[in-house]
C-alpha cells in the first residue's frame, strides 16, 4: 500500500509505523488515521510481526489532531463522519503495539501513545491534553485511558488546566513504562520490540487480550476470562516447546504457532 503521512517498514518480526508530517509536527489529519490504522491492520494481519512500533520525530510524537482540518466542522459533521473514529480498530490491533514518543505528544499525539501497550519516552518527551484551550476536550480517549492509567486526581488535573508534562513527571505518574535518553529511544525501542516479538505469538495475542480485558471488566470477569485464554494456550505448539525447553534447559525455538 502507499501511505501518504507515515513511512512503513518491516525488520524482522518487527513492523514499524514512523509518522511524517513534519511540517505539522505529524499532526493527526484523517490520512494520518487512515494511513496509520491501514498499516497496523496490514501488520497486525501477518503472523511475521510480533510486535508493531509506533513512533514520530525527535522533535515531536504528534501535537495533536490537526486543528486546521478540525476548526471549521460542526457536530453534526463529527458525528455523520465519526470523525476519528477509526482510531477504535488501532486500539483493537491484537499485536503489542510498542509507543516511542520524543517531542510532543499532545492532545491526540498523548491518546495515540495511551492506545499503545508499551510507552517509552525520550528525556525530551512532553505530554499534555491541552484541549481545553482550544474549547474541546479529549476525543480520542484520552479522559476515560488517563483515569485509568494515572489515578483520578492526576488525570483531572492534566485535562482540566491542558498543563504539559516532561518525562520524568509522566514517569513519575505511570504514564510512560520507562524513559531513555533521547539518542537511544530507537534503538530501545528496537530491542524491546524485538524482545516481545520473538515470544510465542499466540501468548503475546492472549496476553494483549487479557491486559486489555483488565482495563475494560470487573476483577472476577477479568480473572475469568484470563483463566480460559490460559487453558487454550495448552493446545499451542509453543506452550509445548517452550515447557520442553526449560525442562531440557536447552533455549526454546518457537514457531509461533
Ligand atoms: C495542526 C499543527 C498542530 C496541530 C502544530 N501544528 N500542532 N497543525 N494541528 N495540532 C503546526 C503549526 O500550525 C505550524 O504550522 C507547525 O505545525 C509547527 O508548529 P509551531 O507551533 O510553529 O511549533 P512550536 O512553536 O515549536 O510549538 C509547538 C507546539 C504548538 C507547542 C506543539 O505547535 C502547539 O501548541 N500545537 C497545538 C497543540 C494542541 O493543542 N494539540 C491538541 C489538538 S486537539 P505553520 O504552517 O503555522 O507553521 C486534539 C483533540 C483530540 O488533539 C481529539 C480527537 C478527536
């Protein structure tokens, strides 16, 4: 496929989405959704990848949704488009998605990053739902991901002053699962990709699925539901070999299968 704002590339059992919008700071238009969601489906779809990157530029993840494609619309115009409503099927990718965010990641740059399932952060990354100020608030998750990754308190008051937050502080408040200097956020983020791709890929698509559920359900349909995505991994390949391994402490070979 030709993707018109990102650049795509396959290395290994690892796809990687780079966004490339700089004369916007890759600020989310509907091509950017389109291209970004198109790509992660394309991944997501092959059994070669275990494990998708999503990353921008040093200078910034994504500032945003693009306001200049936004001011203009009405309500009545967001809800016939379902305006970024796409978002929902990169939310639904079963591969781990891994976020490596430099820069800015504002408004939907910051919710993009929330529907990854890893997110490192450069030194120099900055967060923030600055939406208030332009009188909208989140639309792409932000408020409901935020609450639960961060605690009330802390989520209400970046949404509610649309205050920018550095790395350490997003660290701080386990909005990030770690920071790295920013010179090493690609290779960190290379290596911890490869790490996960290289497990069994159906215990990566269970575990995606279980974490998600833990987000999304009570704790007794949680556990539930984590102790049937157990057993079926009792019917893999892998589940054999990788028991077999440690039992003849040898290294497993996987198939993915
Ligand atoms: C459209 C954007 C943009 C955005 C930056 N640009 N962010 N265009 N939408 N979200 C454009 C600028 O207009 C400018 O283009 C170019 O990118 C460079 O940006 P500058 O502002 O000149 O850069 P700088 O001075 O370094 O400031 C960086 C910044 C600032 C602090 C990140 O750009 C900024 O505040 N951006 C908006 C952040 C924001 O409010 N995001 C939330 C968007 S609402 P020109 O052509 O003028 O030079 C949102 C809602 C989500 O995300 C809900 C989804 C439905």
């Amino acid at each position: 496929a030709a993707y018109e704002t990102i650049r795509v590339e396959q290395r290994g059992r690892v796809g990687w989405i780079t966004l490339d919008r700089p004369e916007a700071l890759n600020a989310l238009n509907t091509q950017t959704m389109r291209d970004v969601v198109a790509a992660a489906e394309a991944f997501d779809a092959d059994e070669g990848v275990g494990a998708i990157v999503v990353t921008g530029s040093e200078k910034a993840f994504a500032a945003g949704a693009d306001i200049k494609e936004m001011e203009q619309k009405s309500g009545l115009d967001m809800m016939l488009t379902d305006h970024f409503g796409a978002w929902a099927r990169f939310a639904a990718v079963r591969t781990p998605v891994i976020a490596a965010v430099s820069g800015y990641a504002l408004g939907g740059g910051c919710e993009l990053a929330l529907m990854c399932d890893v997110i490192l952060a450069s030194d120099r990354a900055k967060f923030g739902q600055p939406e208030v100020q332009l009188g909208v608030i989140p639309g792409m998750g932000g408020t409901q991901r935020l609450v639960r990754a961060l605690g009330y308190y802390k989520a209400a008051e970046l949404v509610l002053t649309g205050r920018m937050i550095d790395a350490a502080e997003a660290e701080r408040a386990g909005l990030v699962s770690r920071v790295v200097p920013a010179a090493e956020l690609l290779d960190a983020a290379e290596s911890t990709a490869r790490t996960i791709a290289e497990k069994p890929l159906p215990a990566l698509y269970a575990a995606k699925a279980a974490l998600d559920v833990a987000l999304e359900s009570t704790l007794a349909e949680g556990v539930r539901f984590e102790r049937q995505a157990f057993a079926s991994l009792f019917d893999t390949a892998d589940q054999k070999e990788g028991m077999a391994a440690f039992r003849e402490k040898r290294s497993p070979s996987f198939t993915h299968r």
